[in-house]
C-alpha cells in the first residue's frame, strides 16, 4: 500500500524506523529484529540507506523481509550523493521487482574525506523528479524543524522545501527534534510558505548516555533543559536512563498527537525492546 492511503485511511499512524546491516557482513539478527518490530503492528517500517550505494542493496534485503515476509508495508529510503542515473533507474527496478513502492528520497552527505559529489543529483529534489518520471511510486522527503545545518536560515530551507514538494514530494518526516515547541512553530511556517503534505514527525527515545552526545552533534538540536535534567540524573544508572528516555519519548508523542500531530516516526535504532515498551504505552492511544 502507498503510505500517503495508509495516512488517508488512519487518523493516527506510528511507524518505526530500522537501518540495514554494513555491505559484507551479511544479514546477521536484522530478520529477529525486523519480525520482533513487525509483531508491534506499526503503520509501515522504513530501512534507512547508506550513502554511496553500496549499502543500498542491504536496503533492498531488509525491506523485503520487512514487506514479503512480515507483511509490514516498507518504505526504502535512497540516498542520491554520488550516484549516476543508471544506478537510480537499476535500484528503483529491483525495489519495484520486490513489490516496494514507497521511497524516502534524500540526497545524504559526503562520505567522510570525499570533497565533490561526482554523482547526477545536486538536491533531494533532483532525486524525487527523476524518481517521478521512472515509475509509479510515493516519495517521501526529510524536513529540519530546526533547519538543514547547511542552511543560511530557516526560512531559507523552508523555501527549498517548497521547491522538493512542488517536485513531487508526497510527504515529510522530520529529523528527531526533543521540544515540541520547535515542531509547532516549524509547522506554522510550513502552513504560511504553502507546505500542506502530511508532515511525519520524528522521535528518537534516547536510553543510553553513549548515544546522548553523538545524537545531539548529529541531529545539530539544542539539548533541552528538561531533557539535559534527565540525562544529568540518570546517564551513569542504566537502567535508569533507558525508563527515562522512554517516559520522555512516550510523553513527546501523546503531546504532539493531542496537538493533532497524528503522524509519527520512531526512530527505533534496531531495539525492538524500546520501540515494544513505547507502543505499550501508547496501547489505547494507537489502537
Ligand atoms: P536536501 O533536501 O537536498 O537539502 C540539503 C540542503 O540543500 C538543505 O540545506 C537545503 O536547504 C538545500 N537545498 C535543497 N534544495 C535546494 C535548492 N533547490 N536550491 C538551493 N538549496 C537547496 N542520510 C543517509 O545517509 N541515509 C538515510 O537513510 C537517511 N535518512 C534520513 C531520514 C530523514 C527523515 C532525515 C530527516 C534525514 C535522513 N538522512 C539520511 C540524513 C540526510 O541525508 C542529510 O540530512 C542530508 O544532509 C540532507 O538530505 P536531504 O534529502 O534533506 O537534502
């Protein structure tokens, strides 16, 4: 199914969100993982892609055993950087031979050392034309409460936004954001620049203090105060930290689905035990 009919036909979806193993080292506990997160009925899954194209094909094995064998609809994100327009032509093919016709278009970011793109696609929107033209898919987009780090302002990135829906972006899912605040204030300016997809909201439950830094230098979002108050208390006691990080993303999303945000994302990182413990708790909320 499309996800754009899976948002028409539910007023309340919640997806989850996986990444494929590294290329050459097999599938390893990826189809554990992905039935485990399959059992929890979310509306689709997506499986994240490496830049470069390498890793794209492990996409292709993880969204199908996420779509055939577990009977979850899936969403396979590509990432454009570097790659020719042969490459695209060729993996949308083999996505549409599995029978996957929902995309995540992104353009993703340099390898680490790589200073040029060499590839046939400057933007996400690029990406989404062409994707357009090829065959008969729905194509997602990422969006920056925040604003792109590489972005003068966000206005200025809510104005290229524009450019990748009118280039046939069907829907956006945001990067994680850790204050709902942020998220209302960017949809109000979604709404004002003309930006009326359905906009996916992300959140990453963060349970374990190794992740806290890397996600907030990645993600480039401020740490709120209440949020770095958790984290002061609880990041050197586990078990403490994994009960806060999930009552923290479990409270984010009743707020933002009792502000008529219906649309929401988990990034679930591979812990089906995290995104299980998060659904339980949204069990008469998700029904
Ligand atoms: P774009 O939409 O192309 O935007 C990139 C920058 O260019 C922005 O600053 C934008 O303002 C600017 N821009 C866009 N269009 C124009 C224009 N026409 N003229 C001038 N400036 C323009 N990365 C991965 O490697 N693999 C993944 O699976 C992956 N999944 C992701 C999922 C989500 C939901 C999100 C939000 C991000 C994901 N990323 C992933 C990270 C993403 O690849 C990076 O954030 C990357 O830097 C930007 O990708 P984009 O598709 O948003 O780029």
């Amino acid at each position: 199914m499309k996800i754009t009919d899976i948002f028409k036909q539910n007023e309340i979806t919640v997806s989850l969100e996986l990444f494929p193993p590294k290329p050459g080292v097999g599938l390893g506990n990826i189809k554990k993982v992905v039935s485990e997160c399959a059992e929890l009925k979310p509306s689709f899954m997506s499986v994240t892609c490496g830049a470069g194209g390498g890793g794209s094909y492990n996409t292709i094995e993880v969204v199908r055993e996420v779509q055939e064998v577990n009977g979850i609809t899936a969403l396979a994100h590509l990432v454009c950087v570097s790659l020719g327009r042969d490459e695209v032509s060729k993996m949308l093919g083999d996505l549409k031979a599995q029978g996957i016709n929902n995309i995540m278009a992104l353009r993703g970011d340099l390898p680490h050392g790589v200073s040029e793109n060499t590839g046939d696609y400057r933007y996400a929107s690029d990406l989404i034309e062409e994707i357009h033209k090829i065959g008969d898919f729905c194509v997602g987009g990422g969006c920056y409460p925040e604003g792109h780090p590489e972005a003068e302002t966000l206005h200025k990135d809510i104005e290229n936004l524009k450019i990748k829906v009118d280039a046939g972006c069907q829907f956006l899912t945001t990067q994680m954001f850790f204050d709902n605040n942020i998220l209302y204030n960017f949809m109000f300016r979604l709404l004002k620049n003309g930006i009326d997809v359905p906009v996916v909201a992300g959140v990453m439950p963060v349970t374990n203090s190794k992740q806290i830094e890397r996600i907030f230098k990645l993600s480039g979002a401020p740490v709120p105060p209440r949020f770095k108050a958790i984290v002061d208390r609880f990041s050197d006691n586990p078990k403490a930290m994994r009960q806060a990080g999930i009552a923290y993303a479990t409270e984010q999303i009743i707020d933002l689905i009792a502000n008529g945000i219906n649309n929401i994302h988990i990034y679930t990182m591979n812990r089906p035990k995290n995104a299980k413990s998060i659904m339980d708790n949204l069990s008469e909320i998700f029904v």
